[in-house]
C-alpha cells in the first residue's frame, strides 16, 4: 500500500503522519508512506489545502486529520 502525506510539515501535518502509519499498523497492512512537501507536487494532486493523505493514488482527505478510526477505513 503507497500512502502519502501532503503537506509542508506543519504540526497538523505530523500528527497525520503519525495517525496514518498507526492506523496501518493496527490493521497490520504492509505499506509505504512518503511525506510530499513540495508545493508544486502537491498542487498536482488538486490539494488546495493540506495536510492531505493519499492512499495508492486517491486523495481521501484534504484540511484535517481524520480520526484513526477514520484513516483504518480509508486504507482497508
């Protein structure tokens, strides 16, 4: 599983970070997870607002950090 954080590194953008590699973990998916901070790279998703995570691809959320809950469901 490919999972992106996009964002510029900003507190919110940590505690996605942190909440997603749990989620994962919990579910015990093997993944990958890259932090996309270059403005240009991120705006090639459509994402006007960060942070934002991307499962495989697909933007599943854009300006808040989801519960962990939540991410286990965007990712299973």
């Amino acid at each position: 599983m490919d999972l992106k954080i996009l964002g510029t590194g900003c507190p919110k953008c940590k505690k996605l970070e942190e909440a997603t590699k749990a989620a994962a973990e919990e579910l015990g998916v093997k993944y990958t997870i890259e932090k996309v901070t270059d403005i240009e790279k991120i705006m090639a998703f459509s994402v006007m607002s960060t942070p934002a995570l991307v499962v495989n691809g697909e933007v599943k959320v854009a300006g808040r950090v989801p519960s962990i809950d939540d991410i286990k469901k965007m990712i299973s």
